[in-house]
C-alpha cells in the first residue's frame, strides 16, 4: 500500500486517477476554464464524482513556451483552491510545482503531495523540504536537452540521480512515485518509446505514473487538436495499466477511469 494523506492505494494491483486542476490562464488545453475559485472547485467536484482519487493543482503553465510567474503570483493562485478542497472533499490534494516557497505554502494550506516536474533538480531545496514534510512526490524525469545516446538508458539514470538526491535528504523509499515526463525534454518519437517501454521504470524499485493527457504526442500521432485527443489519451491510459502504470494524471476522468477499470478486469480475467 501507498499512502498519500489520509488515503491508501493498493499501488501493485490498481490504477488510479490523478485529476488535472489548472487554475491558470494558459495551459495549454484548459487555460483560463478554473482560474477562479467557484469553477475550480466545481470541476475538483466533478473529477471526484467521476472517479479522481488525488487532485493535482498547478498555478503555472508548463507547457511548451509557457511564461513563467513569480512565486508569489502562483502561490495566489493555488493556496485558495488547495484551501477549499481540502475543507469541502475528502481527497488527496497534489501541489504541481517544481519550486520549494509554493510547495511549501500548499503544503501549509494541506497539500498532501509534490509533484515536481524538475525531479528535484530545479530547486535545491525542494528535496529538503519533502523530506522534512515527511509527504509523498511525484518525480518526474526531465532535462533540457534530447541528446540521448540509448534513451531508456539514459532516461532511467537521470532517474537515478534524482532518487539519489532524494535519498540523500531523507525521502523515505515508501513515499516516492516516478514520471516517465512524457512531453518534458524528449522528441516524439521518444514520448512513444517511453510509454511502450515503462515496464522497465518499474525495475528501478518504485510506482509509476504516466502523464500523457491530451499531449503534443497524441496531437502529432493523430492530427488533432488539444481537446480532441481524449480518445488518444484513453490508449495511452491502456497501455500504462498494462505497462504497470499505478497512476495516471488525466483531463477526463470519467472515460479514462472506465478504460482502465475494463482493462484491469481483462488482465484479471
């Protein structure tokens, strides 16, 4: 079992939902939809009913061009809803943040945990203060560059490293889950490698999530705009619960939750 908050997931035998709560004005494919207080809580409402079983708030955009806020701008942005989630809805809440000051105002506002796109390696003091919370992260791999020389290989060391950092400050091995970062410094064709090939994340000893919801991947793979990908991201879900995926960060949940419900079923059958 893995805990996040008050909440256990059975992490080797089910798939579970992280649903994506933007309140920011451009991401990119629901900039500016629950940028104010009320429909952010009415969509955390709607995920939770459909079956979300961690929310995951971000304040700032990452996606490919994206301005970069101040700290205090995104922390303005996210505490209220973190706040209000937290008294409203029985759910583990997510800070989506790779900077130390906003992880650790949500997690004073009740985060339960971080979810870092920089593994560790954009903030220093990011580690330390996981560790000193004593909460779960989510890291994910990323880098500035794509200059693999074997991809897999290369992407499970830069893997390694931030585990390493993590182990270092005192992150318990039971409160690390791992990202593959699909769309996060890597080219199409290694977003599809690193989907087909998660199996060999899990060697490195932790749970996995996938994060492909409505990316440039399925974009480019079938020509469609931002939100006409769902059922592109729906195959990906498939593949992560058949890959060993314990998580999934999605847009939809409800039509990815029936997806991954069906294929856990086959796989049991």
């Amino acid at each position: 079992m893995f805990k996040i908050g008050n909440k256990e997931f059975d992490i080797d035998n089910k798939c579970y939902i992280m649903g994506i709560l933007n309140v920011t004005p451009d991401s990119f494919s629901d900039g500016g939809k629950w940028n104010n207080l009320d429909n952010a809580l009415k969509h955390a409402e709607q995920m939770i009913e459909e079956g979300a079983s961690i929310i995951d708030v971000g304040g700032e955009s990452t996606r490919p061009g994206h301005v970069v806020i101040s700290e205090k701008e995104e922390i303005e942005r996210v505490i209220p809803v973190i706040e209000c989630l937290k008294k409203e809805f029985d759910i583990p809440v997510s800070i989506d943040s790779y900077k130390t000051n906003v992880a650790a105002a949500a997690l004073e506002a009740g985060a339960d945990l971080v979810n870092d796109i920089w593994g560790l390696k954009h903030d220093e003091k990011m580690a330390e203060l996981i560790a000193n919370a004593g909460v779960p992260c989510c890291l994910m791999h990323n880098r500035h560059n794509t200059d693999y020389v074997n991809f897999i290989a290369d992407m499970k060391n830069d893997l390694r490293e931030t585990i390493s950092i993590a182990q270092k400050a005192g992150i318990s091995k039971d409160k690390i889950i791992l990202d593959p970062g699909v769309g996060f410094g890597k080219t199409y064709e290694n977003n599809l490698t690193a989907i087909n090939h998660l199996e060999e994340l899990r060697e490195l000893g932790y749970p996995i999530l996938l994060a492909t919801s409505r990316k440039s991947v399925i974009g480019l793979t079938l020509d469609l705009p931002a939100d006409k990908r769902i059922e592109g991201t729906i195959a990906t879900s498939v593949m992560g619960v058949l890959k060993g995926a314990s998580f999934v960060r999605v847009h939809d949940v409800k039509e990815n939750l029936r997806a991954i419900r069906m294929t856990e079923a086959i796989l049991r059958g």
